[in-house]
C-alpha cells in the first residue's frame, strides 16, 4: 500500500482496469524521488522502473509504487517504451523524478482523463534552475517548454536512433494544451547546467559514432551562431536576462562539443546494444512482462525528438 500524501486526494482504486497510470524512469534518484512519487498520489496507478539503480531509490519505490520494473537500458527509448509497457492504464502521465505535479495540475489531469476525446495532450512546462523561474529560451537539446506527457495506452512510442533524446511517435488525435504546468526542477545551479551540458555531449558523441558520420568542423561552428539565435531570439530567451543567455550558450555549443568528443575522442567505447541486459517486474496484480518493441509509423503519426517542444 502506497503511503498518502497531501493535496489532491488519492483516486479511487475499484476499478477493474485503471483509469490513469503515472510512470517514471528512474536511475539513482533517492534525493527527490519521495517528493516526486508523493505528488503522483491522484494516479490509480503509479508504475516505476528502475535503471541500474544504486542507491536507495529501491527502497522509496516500494512504499509508493504499484509496480516496479527492474534492470538495465542503456538506451532512452528502450527504457521509455518498457516503463509505458507496464502501465495498465487506460490513459499515461509521464513524470521524471525532478518534475512535481501541483493539486491544480493533477486536478485538471483527472478531468482531461474523464471527459478528452483526444489521444493525447500537451502539459507546459515550468522549468526552474534552483529556485527561479526560467519560462523562456528552452530548446535546441537543452531544455522543453511543453511536451507530450498525457496520452492514451499505446499511442506514444519512442524510436530507438539515439542514446538520448530519441525520437517519438504519437498516434490520433492531438487535444487541447492543458493549462497548468508542470514544475520541472532542471538544475540545482549553474554547475549542474555545464555538468548536464558535459554529460549530454558525451551522449551527443557516441550518436555520432554509431551513425559512422560526425560532420564537418566548418558546419558546427555555423550552428553555433544558428542555436544561439533560436534560444536567445527565436524562444525569447532575453526575456530572462543572463539566464537565457547562459540557456541559449549551452544550447549553441552543444553541437561543436558533440563533434569535437566524437572526432578528438574516437576510441571511447559505445554503450551495448541490447534493450535490456536484465529485467525484473514487481506488481500486485500478475501482467505480461512488458518489453520494448519498435513500430513503423502508420501515415499521418506525429514524430517529434524528446528533445525539441511541440509548442512554445
């Protein structure tokens, strides 16, 4: 039994199949998954998988969750698409472990769950570096203003062509945008930023190695002029002063970074292959083990990357 917590109250668990499933990823998330978890209470089902976790996540997620799902993806869309695999849900609410869900938020989710005729729906995306408000300038690999996190069971698929930021498929109809955003704690500081920034480049590298072409040296340099523009102009980042500057300079040099590491570092060894190198599943009620599986497309889907909003 999941503990309860304050805000909007737990939803109702008779049902034989679940109205709505909340699902987080998790790797080594033990100092904000509580908060997380707690603020995902209004769900009938909260689902949890947990990547090569280390630290005490394990022990958080066994008094919250209705289901965990255990093992090793080295990849984004392997993991995403296991999680969503595992929720019974009739309709799916994402969150990561450094996003709240708000009572407001949650309330609306519930109404949108009860009345929508759409397949899926936009929540935006309040994004904070420590304790400020950063609503401008996000994208271009560094940062979301709105994303797909409210769908129904089996629309949403991730397509495995990059270690991070994997494109997504969404299938029918595209609703309203909700109106209450989610709160997303992206950075403690701006170290964090430049260690994200590292880490994410790293990733960005290895993409370029398994596709066999990183690029010139001349067109990364142009995309630095390019993505600066798009976060500082394009997405208003000057409406955040020296925050959106720093948004707009993490996101511009993200590119020549990628290609400086994939070109001057080649010999760094490749994440394995395989979706999943170990997996177990806890549940109360007995399910067909999920697993990760790609799908073509049918005419008409919408794709977009993880990385780049649908809406600004």
């Amino acid at each position: 039994m999941r503990a309860p917590s304050s805000g909007v109250p737990d939803a109702p668990r008779a049902a034989a199949r679940p109205a709505l499933s909340a699902v987080v990823v998790v790797h080594n998330e033990e100092a904000q998954l509580e908060d997380c978890l707690a603020a995902l209470s209004f769900a009938d089902e909260i689902v949890v998988l947990l990547d090569r976790c280390t630290d005490g996540s394990r022990e958080i997620v066994r008094r919250r969750a209705d289901r965990i799902v255990e093992g090793a993806w080295p990849r984004e869309a392997a993991r995403r698409n296991t999680a969503v695999a595992a929720c019974s849900g009739d309709w799916i609410f994402e969150a990561d472990a450094d996003e709240r869900v708000g009572p407001a938020l949650a309330a609306e989710i519930r109404a949108i769950v009860t009345r929508s005729t759409a397949s899926w729906h936009l929540v935006p995306i309040d994004n904070y570096i420590g304790d400020r408000l950063v609503r401008w300038g996000w994208g271009a690999f560094f940062g979301r203003s709105a994303h797909a996190a409210l769908y129904r069971r089996g629309v949403k698929s991730w397509k495995d062509d990059r270690v991070l930021h994997a494109s997504v498929t969404l299938t029918g109809k595209q609703g309203p945008d909700l109106n209450e955003r989610l709160a997303h704690h992206v950075d403690r500081n701006i170290s964090d930023m430049l260690i994200r920034l590292d880490r994410y480049t790293t990733l960005g590298a290895q993409d370029l190695r398994d596709r066999g072409e990183i690029g010139s040296f001349a067109r990364n340099i142009r995309r630095i002029a390019s993505r600066f523009w798009k976060c500082y102009i394009g997405r208003r980042g000057y409406r955040e002063g020296p925050y959106g500057f720093l948004i707009a300079l993490c996101a511009a040099l993200y590119p020549i970074l990628s290609y400086l590491k994939a070109r001057l570092e080649p010999g760094q060894p490749a994440l394995d292959r395989p979706d999943v190198t170990a997996l177990a599943v806890s549940e109360a009620h007995p399910a067909q083990t999920p697993g990760a599986r790609e799908r073509e497309p049918p005419q008409g889907v919408t794709r977009y990357r993880s990385d780049e909003p649908l809406a600004e």
